[in-house]
C-alpha cells in the first residue's frame, strides 16, 4: 500500500531533490542560518495572487487595500505598496506602520469598530483616503474631532447588511447579532444625518460580512442589498459615490476550493457593474495566506496512552489559529518522505502549558524524530500578526524569498527587548 503523504497544494511550495523549497530556497538552509521557529513568505506568491485579483476585476475598475491585520510585516507591506495597493487598516498602528512603509495617505482606508479620538484626529491629519463608520455615535465623535482641529472628514458608512457568510461564527462579521457596522434598516436615516454635517463629507458605503468566504452567494446577498441602499440613497437626493466591498475572500487550507475569483468578479459584475461608483475591496487572507508558513523543529517524540506525540519548538503563541478556531494548518515535512516509509498517526504540540497548545492530530506523516523539521502551510495570514509572548516567549523571526535570495525581515525579539519595556518606570 502506498502511503499519501502530505505535500505542499500551494504554488512556490514543494519539494526538490527530496528537500522543501520555497521558491529556490532550501528551507533547511535557512532554518540553519536563522534557527528555528520562523515564518517564511514568498515574495512571487504574494505578487501573483495580487496580479490574479487584478486580472479577475480589470474591467470593474476596483483599487485593492490589502487588509494590514492579516500581515503587517514592513517589509511586506512595502512589496505590496510596490504592486499598487492601498491599505486598509483598523488602528493607529496599522497606519502607522502603512505610512512607514510608503503607503500613500490617499490610499488608505481606515476600519475599525472602535477608534479613538487620537486615532480619528491621527487620520485626519494625514488625510487617508476615508473613514470607514461603524456607528451613528462613531459620527458624533468624528465631527466633534474634525470640527476640533478644522479639517472635513471624509466618510463612507460601514453598514450591516445581515447576511450570513457561512463560515466560522468567530469570523462572522455581517449578520445583525454582530457588532459590526450600522444596521441595514438604519442605514439610510444615518447617511441623510452625516450629510446634512457640515464636517463631513460622505461618499459612499462600505460592507465587510465575515473573512475565509468560499461561496459567492453570500456576497451575492450583500452586493444586491448595497446596490438597493445606494438606489435609496440617490432616490433621496444625496450622493454617493464610493463602495467599499470589505474582504473575506477564503483560501485553501487543504487543498479544496478557495474563493474563485473569476465568480466573485462575476458577481460583483451582475449586481454592481453599472452602478457607477468607485470600487474598493480589502482583501487580506486572499494575498498573503498560502505565500506564508511556520517552520520548526521537532524537540521531543513521546507516546502517551495510545497517542503518539511529536513535540514542536513553535507553539500556539506563535499560531494561534489551531487554538482559536480549531484552523487545521496542514504541515509538510521538510525532507520529503520516501516513498517507501510508513505514515504514522502523531500529534503536533508545542511547549506551552496548556492542552489547546495543539496544531492538530495527523496521519499523513511519516515518524518525526528530534531536529526534523516541519513546516505549518497556509500560515502568512493571521500568522505572525496574532502571535504573542506567552510564557515570554519571543516573537519569532520571519524571512522573505524571492527566487533564490532569502533575507530576514523581522528578527526575533529577545526578553531583552520585553523587559526594556519595564524597567525603570
Ligand atoms: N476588512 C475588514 C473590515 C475586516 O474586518 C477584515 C478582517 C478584512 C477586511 C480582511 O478579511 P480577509 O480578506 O483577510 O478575510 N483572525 C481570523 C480572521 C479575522 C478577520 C478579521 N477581519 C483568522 O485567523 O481566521
């Protein structure tokens, strides 16, 4: 019988003379300059997915703002500055970060369900491209902020448009149980408000109803009832110029279908095509998931009961999606299996103290032993940005390929670092 191993479903990914590359770049080179762990993105991945969404949409005219949260390593951000994108951002930091890394001010979008006053009076100082509103109190902070220091704000408002995504109720974002954007039935009372402001200038509406989508009949639903609430809009006398159409477009983390594009654009043509609007969309997962992976390095094999367990140096901190969403990132080995080996049935853990410090149980790996290294696919989105310090453990090094050049573009942090932070206070 032979065994299926797992391999890498995802381009740039795979194996050469019986060693992991990405692009071509021997992991395990790296892995010996650098140490393990580390996140490891490829740069031509990135930019085709970009060119993909660019050539799906040409005819429709949409400016791509690649959602900062996803990765918002400078480096990254810089490439993706480089291809033409704007960036959408929820917080002063992502801003900050964007500004740092050449992002236009005109090309940035500002989400969020909570900003602050700082954070407005910071946007609007800057001049980003819109805020995007999220509620009517949101409004009054706004004027109150912009009429403070003399600038109009420009605006689009986040609506709820209640429809159900159909993925993960943690990343659900646009049914009416979410705290996210305006009620639909709000909607239009709030636009008349804001454009009877002075202080404001509101150019559109904005919708984002969840992230890892891979049916385009949730947005099917979304963009028919932004195409109604705009014709209301209008049927009332007041412009509206811009729509923000949010992200989620879904990846694959196993080898099925991710989000297909050329429908998403379908779509978008049938509901939107002529609604003679500028088009925005943030599309973060999309552009940065399948370029990027964890790699570590087996510490410990052990077996307790009937369970087999492969004990890794990267944890749940540095990942924590398998923790918080039950994600299932698959893992590669990095010497590729021979054909001949038998898979065995292993537990991945990392060494934190807890049980939800898991990637998973596998049964398509061959036996690890301590030093192999393993790579977790499908990791550059929500990776590295939702890591933490848990049990003060640094954040973890990343590196960047392109063909066959490779470079740290984060080093690890050390204690040192952390504890700069609170001495002497
Ligand atoms: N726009 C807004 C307003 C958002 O809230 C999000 C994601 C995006 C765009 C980008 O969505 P994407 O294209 O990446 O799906 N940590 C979770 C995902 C949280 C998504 C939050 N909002 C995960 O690891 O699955």
């Amino acid at each position: 019988m032979t065994t299926e191993f797992s391999r890498p479903h995802v381009t740039h990914f795979g194996y050469k003379n019986g060693e992991l590359t990405v692009e071509k770049v021997a992991v395990s080179a790296i892995a010996q300059q650098y140490g393990t762990p580390f996140y490891v993105y490829s740069a031509t991945a990135i930019r085709e997915r970009v060119a993909q969404l660019r050539t799906a949409l040409s005819d429709l005219n949409v400016q791509i703002c690649y959602a900062v949260k996803a990765n918002n390593n400078l480096s990254l951000l810089k490439l993706l500055v480089g291809e033409g994108c704007g960036m959408d951002i929820v917080s002063g930091g992502e801003m900050h970060r964007a500004l740092t890394a050449g992002s236009p001010a005109e090309k940035i979008v500002f989400s969020g369900v909570g900003k602050t006053d700082d954070e407005i009076a910071a946007a609007l100082h800057h001049g980003v491209h819109q805020l995007n509103v999220e509620s009517v109190e949101e409004l009054d902070a706004i004027s109150r902020v912009a009429k403070q220091i003399g600038k109009v704000a420009t605006i689009v408002l986040r609506v709820n448009p209640d429809v159900d995504a159909l993925t993960h109720p943690k990343i659900t974002t646009g049914t009416s149980k979410n705290k996210f954007g305006i009620a639909y039935s709000e909607a239009l009372k709030a636009y008349a408000d804001a454009a009877a402001r002075a202080e404001i200038n509101v150019v559109g509406i904005a919708v984002h109803i969840g992230s890892q989508i891979t049916d385009v009949t949730p947005y099917r639903q979304t963009f028919e009832r932004v195409a109604q609430l705009t014709k209301d809009i209008r049927a009332k006398g007041l412009t509206i110029s811009r729509l923000d159409l949010g992200g989620g477009l879904g990846v694959s983390y196993d080898g099925s279908a991710g989000m297909d594009v050329d429908a998403y654009a379908r779509t978008l043509r049938e509901t939107l095509g002529d609604i003679d609007c500028e088009l925005t969309m943030e599309p973060g997962r999309f552009i940065i998931a399948e370029a990027g992976a964890l790699v570590t390095k087996v510490l410990y094999g052990k077996n307790q009961g009937n369970a087999k367990f492969s004990i890794v140096d990267a944890a749940m901190n540095d990942l924590m999606r398998p923790a918080l969403y039950d994600a299932i990132h698959p893992v590669w080995p990095v010497r590729e299996p021979a054909a001949e080996a038998d898979a065995v049935r292993v537990n991945l853990v990392g060494p934190v103290c807890e049980s939800s410090d898991t990637f998973g149980e596998f049964d398509n790996l061959p036996a690890l032993e301590r030093g192999d290294l393993v790579m977790l696919g499908v990791a550059g989105a929500y990776g590295a940005t939702m890591s933490s310090t848990y049990n003060a453990r640094p954040l973890i090094q990343e590196v960047l390929v392109e063909g066959d050049h490779y470079k740290l573009v984060r080093r690890q942090w050390t204690v040192e670092d952390a504890l700069l932070l609170e001495q002497d206070l």
